[in-house]
C-alpha cells in the first residue's frame, strides 16, 4: 500500500498541474465597464485597444451582432459596454464625487480605477484615502473593482518632472497595498512605463511627459490584460470574480 501511495506520488510530479476553477477570464458577457480617471482615461486610448484590439479578437463571444463603431462616450454591444469616466484635470476625490451619478447612469459591473497623474500635486496627502473610500463604494456596490496604477511620468524633454516619477512610484505601492487589502484587482502600468523609458530612452508620451503615446496606452491596455487573465477562457456570466494580481 505504501509502495502504491508513493508512486502516486511520484507520479503527480511529473502530471501538468490541475487547472484552478478561478483562471478565467475577468470579463464576463453582459458586463458594462466603468473607466473612472482623469484626462489618460477620457482619452480613451487604452481602453479603446482593449476592446477593438484585444478582446474582440480573443472573445469574440463578447461582442454581440456586429463590431459597435467608436464612440468618445463609450461604445460596445449587448454583449459588453465600455463607458467612459475620465474627466480631465480630474483627481480621485471628484472621481468620488462623480461615482453616484455614473454608477446610475451606466449600471456598471465592472470599474477600473486610474487617478494619480493629478492628484500626485493636487492631493498627494489624500489620495490613497480617497482611492479606498472610491473602492469601499464600489463594493457596497457591488462592482468588480481594478486599480490601475496612473503609468509614470516622462522627464526626458521635461526635467521638471523627474521628482514625480519618485511620487508616482510610491503611491502605486499605495494602490497595491490597498488592492491587497480590499481584495480587488490591481493592474499595474507604472512599472513597464518606467522601465521602458528606463532602458530604451524614449519618451511614451505625445511630447508633454504626462499624457502616454500610443506605446504607452498600450502599455496600459496590457497592464489590465495581465491583471484580468487574457488568455483563459471566458468565465460564465455570474460566475465570481477573483481579484486581480497583486504581485
């Protein structure tokens, strides 16, 4: 019996591991996603990749009927909306102020959450606390909640910026601790866009070192991609959500 036991054992080391029931793709059929930031956000750029670029190609499923056109309100099909709430020159506190009026409006399911770029000299005392009182809404809410840290700002035309790219580090450790601690998700931009500006020497931005370039704003889009499990298959619609990553 032991000898059997043991060869099970040795076995199961060599077999792929099981698949979790939670690898699965964070959005579901049928959501309305809530983009809620400043002027990176009312752009739209990166989550217009996400939908036309990403998931209609992987999850085909998720669009119903034909491809929507672009709209800079928001766009999408019975199948999924994306909506927008940026705002620009916002910061997180009006961010919370605008919430209510949104989440009636939309009836989101899903809210990705990006302030920072603003708040890092308009607010930098209060903005992890409004950032929680922002994701303690959604829950009682209950909307699936991703932090996306705001991507890092470019000094290389703009010396003047080099201080904040210290500051914008700090407070998406911030938003990390504070996914960790609510248990939603948290995407993570501000680390490749450091990096790439780091090692290839190039700004991602349009020129003004704050607002990201095509090459940032996919830097974003895969940022979220990484945090909602692009790749696995699509979950059911209702199935539960697990948070995002963290690490």
């Amino acid at each position: 019996m032991r000898t059997a036991l043991g060869l099970m054992f040795v076995l199961a080391g060599f077999l792929p591991a099981a698949r979790a029931a939670d690898e699965t793709y964070h959005v579901q059929k049928g959501d309305v996603v809530l983009f809620l930031g400043d002027s990176i956000t009312a752009e739209t750029k990166y989550w217009y990749k996400l939908y036309y670029d990403d998931i209609a190609k992987k999850y085909p499923e998720l669009i119903v009927g034909e491809k929507p056109k672009y709209n800079g309100a928001g766009f999408g099909t019975a199948g999924l909306k994306f909506v927008n709430g940026g705002l620009s020159g916002d910061i997180a506190a009006g961010g919370l102020k605008r919430l209510p009026g949104l989440l009636a409006q939309h009836k989101a399911t899903v809210c990705v959450v990006c302030f920072g770029m603003n708040d890092r000299y308009k607010d930098r005392k209060g903005y992890i606390a409004t950032m929680k009182a922002i994701v303690q809404k959604l829950k009682e809410a209950k909307v699936a909640v991703t932090l996306l840290t705001s991507p890092c700002v470019c000094p290389i035309k703009h010396a003047e910026l080099q201080p904040f790219v210290a500051t914008l580090g700090e407070m998406a450790k911030e938003v990390q601790a504070l996914a960790a601690e609510e248990g939603v998700g948290y995407a993570d931009c501000y680390t490749p866009t450091k990096q790439y500006m780091d090692e290839k020497k190039k700004d991602f931005t349009w020129g003004d070192g704050i607002h990201p370039n095509e090459d940032g704003h996919r830097m974003m889009a895969d940022a979220l991609q990484a945090a909602w499990g692009f790749g696995q298959p699509l979950a059911k619609e209702g199935a539960p959500r697990t948070p995002a990553k963290t690490k």
